[in-house]
C-alpha cells in the first residue's frame, strides 16, 4: 500500500542524465510563496569526475556497494536457485541503476544451516551458484563495466562440514585437533561468552561424542568457532583471503569479525582480534586498491574496527545508524537522526569511512522498518545516501520488496526473498522454475520492470538520488556540518568538498510542512535546487527553510 505522501510524487524534481550533466526540471504544480534568487553552477563533466573518484584506492569512498543475496537474484538454468550467471547477466541492470560494487553474500559450498554463513570449504564455489570459472567470468564481466566485486569473508566459525572440522572432531591428535575451541566441560573459565543470541541456541558448548569434549559455537551449533589461537588457524584463514584476492576480488565483507578471539573477560574486539585484524589488512594491501568492511558486533560505535585509520578496516557499518534508523523516524527529532553521524565524525579517527545501511540479509525488510510509510524509508535511504559514508543498498530496496513469510533457514528469510525483475507471475524474471522460497508480498506491485516505467517509484527514486552523488566527491568524503535550525523538525546540513558545497534538508514531520532559519549558517552562495522540493532563502548569513511534510532536498550552493 502506498502512503498518501507517494501521491505528492509530482513535487519530485525530475533529475535526468543529459549529456552527462544534469539537469532539472521541477514539475511542481504547487505555487511557492516567494521565489527565492537561484544560482546555477558551472557543471563539470561528472561522467568522467566519477571515473576519477571511483579508480585507486579510494574507490570505496564513493562508490556505491549493493548487497546481493545470489540464490535469490536471478536463476539462469531454471531450478529455482539464484546463480553466478544469473548475477552475471544483470550486471547492466545494476550499473544502470547506479550501483558500482556488489558485495556477495556467501558463495562457497555450504550445508546452509547459517545460509552459507557455515562454510564447508574456503576456496571452491557453492555447487547451487555455479564453477569458479562462473565466477571468475562474473569477475572479467563486472571489471569490464567498472564495477567491483566484494565478497562476505566468514572467518570467525566454518560449518561443522570443513574438512577441517571433521577431522578435529575425529580424536584429541589428529592434526587439526587444537583448530578449534575445546572443553571437557560445556564451559570454560577462559571463554567468557554464550552464543552471540538466544537465536543461535541456549548453550554455546557442544557435545562431540568422538572426543568425548564440547566444541565452542557462538552461532549455530552447526557453526563451530575457529580457535585463532592456533597459528595454522591464522596462516589457513589468511591464505583463503589470497585465494580470492589472486582471483581478483575487490575486497571483502568481514563477518563479525570482532569476534575471532575470546579471553576470560571479553569476547569482542580484544587486543588478539586487533592483531589479526592488522595482519589482514596488510594481506589487503600487498595488493592494488583492495577494500574491506567490517560486520561490527559493537552497534553503537564502530571506532574500534579502524585502528589508526589506516592499519584496520577502510570501513565499518555504522549500525548505530543501520539498524537503529526506525527509533528516529518515528519521532520528529532531527537531533537524534543526526547523533549517530556526528558520533562518528567525534570518535573513528582520521580516514575511517562509515558504511550505511538501512536494511541487509540480518534484518527486517526497510519497508517493515518503515511501519509501510513509504516517505519513512525513503527518507532514511535519502539520509543514508547524503551523511557521510559509503552506502549498501540492499538488493530489492530500490524497489521497497515487501517481506516474504516462509522461513527455510529462519525468519531472516523474510527479507531475503527473490528479486522481482518482470510482472510476469509465477517466476517473475527471476526464475523459469519453481523459486526455493516464495515471493514477498505484492510481488506484482514492485517489479523491476513496473517500476522503471513509473516516474514516481521507488526505483525512479533510487536511481535519481543515485545519479546526484555520482561524480560528487562531497558526498563519499566531503565535511559533514551540521547546521542548528531553531525548528526541531527539521535536519539541515552541509556537505563540501574542496571546491563545491551541498545543502541537504529533511523534514521529520509527516504530517506538516515546516519552515525554520538557521542563524549563522553562512552559505558560500545561493542554492541551486538539484533533488527533490524545498525552499532555502539566504539572507545575509542566515539561511530560511520551509520543507513540505516528509520532505527533502539537496541543493547546491558552490
Ligand atoms: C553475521 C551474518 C549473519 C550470520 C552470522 C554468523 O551476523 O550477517 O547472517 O548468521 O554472522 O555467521
């Protein structure tokens, strides 16, 4: 169901490509009560401003990454399973979008108890998805079109399937016996943690009958803890990460990464974890322009996955943002919509790259986060989109793909339904079979295909938000300020770069417009509207703003 406000659709400015500038074109029929004075830029080539911003090692700051859940993305043989060749053939589906990096969800054999988050094996590629050579053509088709592939790196448990698993197991001697975490009692004085929620199972100890000891489990029982303590666990988990960098991926998404060693006292980020983290950020960078991300498993403050800026992690999630985004939009106070953003300015150190998310493969769908409030999660994307960082889509997002309510694995399942390419029931474009798990709901309703023809959905949304930041370096890394406006409703920043300077502004009320004057703001210039519909009146070096219900806006103002 659409919310009233979609219908205000028509106040949207149209952004379109032209001649790799953009133009804009407001199609508000609405009159505005002053017409305020409005400058235009001179444009740079952005086409090739983007080519500039997205090649060396900074590419990760201003790209934007796309999760893809690939058993559910599309199906190129018809059995109803997403695969590597059915990614490969939406590559430009993708790009046209905006999106210039994909990180893959697991690829690699799995029992899939922990949907490919056990791994069986580090170095093959999970049978349902394809060969390494479906893979490694994936990788030539992506870096034709300049995109970047990432891949999710689980290091802290494999499935109890490895080779390496079966074989510790087996006896206290065998020459995996210490690659593991093991007790003659479900406990241990030296392991101070359970598993990492009720989800995962009661007790984190195991009974391995072969041993006749326990194995240590922080996920499902199914996902034994690797013990870092062992040097071969170290050097083993390293070479897997060579493995995929000699293939040629771009970088990787490091699973709860902060959980690799466990002491007495604590089992997140300890002084061991940081160590093996350093050790393989330098595997990273024995290579050209590789990145990583860390899961942070600290939700309020990834600071700690950064080290000294450069000897850590290039990003993080901020899930204090991520997962949180809901708490804020179901009130009307911007500060508590911007806390998140300015504790990180405040706490990572220099050179420390967030990565914002509003919905992934863990959590409920944006459009449930959102209560089904389209303006919501529109706004928490706009949001995730303009503060600073490096923003995840989350396949389907672009789309607002409604949840699925059959679990296969567990009830994270409901977000992780198939892409909805075509109108066509039952198999959508997705598949010519009979899909692993069903669609979410109205699949008819957020087609690829329907959306695209509609100049108003949430896909048209995407794409034209998308389009601004490209080519933009103020967006990726330029200075956040944020500007104090005497109405609480309203969230008004800045973002610059060296040489152009962007005001981004956001109602958080849904159901009234608002108008407010942020004393002082000393603007560099008059606004240049590019995205969506407000009005800012510099007047002297104050700045007036009126923004409409759950409304938005990006404007340029050097
Ligand atoms: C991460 C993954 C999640 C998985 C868990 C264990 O949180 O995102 O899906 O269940 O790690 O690997």
């Amino acid at each position: 169901m659409r919310s009233p406000l979609s219908s205000a659709a028509h106040t949207v400015a149209l952004v379109a490509l032209v001649a790799g500038s953009l133009a804009v074109a407001s199609c508000s029929s609405s009159s505005k009560p002053t017409t305020p004075p409005s400058a235009t830029y001179p444009e740079p080539d952005r086409a090739a401003a983007a080519t500039k911003l997205l090649t060396g090692p900074d590419w990760y700051r201003h790209a934007v990454v796309y999760e893809v859940n690939v058993r559910s993305f599309q199906d190129s043989n018809g059995d109803g399973l997403g695969d590597l060749k059915g990614l490969t053939s939406r590559l430009d589906d993708l790009k046209s979008l905006g999106v210039d990096a994909l990180w893959l969800m697991p690829i690699m054999p799995t029992p899939f108890k922990d949907s490919g988050y056990d791994i069986a094996d580090y170095q093959a590629i999970n049978p349902d998805y394809g060969t390494l050579a479906d893979f490694d053509a994936l990788l030539v088709e992506a870096h034709k079109r300049s995109m970047r592939v990432m891949i999710d790196l689980v290091l802290n448990h494999t499935s109890d399937q490895h080779a390496w698993f079966k074989d510790s197991r087996s006896s206290k001697t065998n020459p995996h016996a210490d690659w593991y975490v093991w007790s003659d009692t479900p406990s241990d004085p030296n392991v101070g943690c359970g598993t990492f929620s009720a989800q995962f199972g009661a007790s984190a100890w195991e009974l391995a009958k072969e041993r006749n000891q326990y194995y240590f489990h922080r996920f499902y029982k199914q996902q034994p803890d690797l013990n870092y303590r062992s040097p071969a666990v170290v050097k083993a988990t390293l070479d897997a990460t060579r493995f995929w960098l000699d293939r040629g991926v771009d970088g990787f998404r490091c699973d709860v990464i902060g959980l690799l060693f466990e002491s007495a006292t604590a089992c997140d980020m300890i002084p061991e974890t940081k160590d093996y983290i350093r050790q393989l950020r330098a595997v990273l960078d024995s290579y050209p322009d590789r990145a990583m991300v860390a899961e942070s498993t600290n939700y309020s403050s990834a600071a700690d996955y950064f080290g000294d800026g450069k000897d850590m992690f290039h990003m993080a999630f901020n899930f204090a943002y991520g997962y949180f985004w809901g708490i804020p939009f179901s009130g009307t106070l911007s500060s508590t919509l911007e806390q998140p953003f300015l504790d990180s300015q405040s706490k990572n150190p220099l050179g420390a790259q967030d990565a914002l998310v509003i919905g992934s493969h863990d959590v409920a769908r944006a459009y449930d986060s959102a209560q089904s409030i389209e303006s919501r999660w529109r706004r928490a994307a706009f949001v995730q989109m303009t503060m600073p960082g490096t923003p995840y889509v989350y396949y389907g997002e672009e789309l607002a793909l409604r949840p699925g309510s059959t679990a296969v694995v567990d009830n994270r399942d409901y977000a992780r339904t198939p892409m909805v390419w075509t109108k066509a029931a039952p198999g959508y474009g997705f598949t010519t079979g009979t899909p692993w798990i069903p669609f979410g709901d109205v699949p008819e309703q957020t087609s690829v295909e329907g959306e695209k023809a509609d100049a108003s959905s949430n896909y048209a949304f995407y794409k034209q938000l998308l389009a601004v930041r490209r080519g933009r370096a103020a967006f990726g890394t330029g200075a956040l300020k944020v500007l104090a406006v005497d109405d609480p409703s309203i969230v008004l920043f800045t973002r610059s770069s060296a040489d152009e300077t962007y005001v981004i502004a956001m109602s958080m009320d849904e159901t009234d417009p608002h108008t407010g004057t942020a004393a002082g703001a000393a603007l560099p210039g008059d606004p240049q509207l590019l995205f969506g519909d407000a009005t800012l009146v510099r007047s002297g070096a104050d700045a007036k703003i009126t923004v409409a219900a759950a409304g938005m806006a990006i404007f340029r103002v050097k």
